[in-house]
C-alpha cells in the first residue's frame, strides 16, 4: 500500500528552523490537536509517539545514542527509531510515523484510520 492511500499528512511547520529543536536534536510539535516527537538526527527527520509507551516519559527530554535509538529520560529505556522496537528487550514499541520535508513545509504521516 503507498503512503497515499495509507496516511494522511500534517503540516508542522513551514521550515526546519521554524520546529525550534533542542540541544538534543528533539522537539515536540503538534500533529492533529496531539503532541508528537520529532528527531533531527544525522541529517534524517523522525517522528515518534511525545511519551514513552513505559512510564509515560517525554522523550523529546531524552537523547538519542550513538546508535541512533531514542532514548526516555526516566528509565533509559531505547526505542530504534526505524521501527519503534525496545532494543533492549521489554517488549515495548513506540509509535513511529513517516516524516517528509517538501518544498512547502515540513510533515508527518498519521494513520488514516486512527493515529495515536
């Protein structure tokens, strides 16, 4: 199934500068009335459920490893940012979504059917 057909897309903001990232390369914007991670690493755009599936941490508060997984800043649970899998084995998944930086703005892909 293509992108199209499967998600609806969110402006979240017009330019890169415009998402104000932290020193972490994190920020928290606003996606269908709903507060969304969205990452700035090694040059690649991500987006992620704003709390950890855990104990509830915001992991825009957190630090991406140097492997690249996310990481909440409560327990240090890691989340690969690709597909959303705990690395390290508890079993739990965040909520990854599709980004796209397009001539006219930045956006992040919501299930059709339901988003959080």
């Amino acid at each position: 199934m293509s992108l199209a057909k499967k998600y609806k897309w969110h402006k979240v903001a017009e330019k890169l500068a415009d998402i104000g990232f932290a020193a972490n390369g994190m920020a928290e914007v606003m996606v269908d009335n709903k507060k969304v991670c969205i990452v700035l690493y090694n040059e690649v755009l991500m987006a992620c459920s704003q709390k950890c599936p855990h104990a509830g941490g915001v992991m825009a508060h957190g630090y991406i490893d140097v492997l690249g997984n996310i990481v909440c800043p409560l327990h240090q649970y890691k989340f690969n940012l690709q597909n959303g899998k705990n690395v390290s084995g508890e079993g739990y998944y965040l909520k990854i979504w599709p980004v796209e930086m397009r001539e006219d703005g930045i956006y992040v892909a919501a299930d059709k059917n339901k988003f959080f």
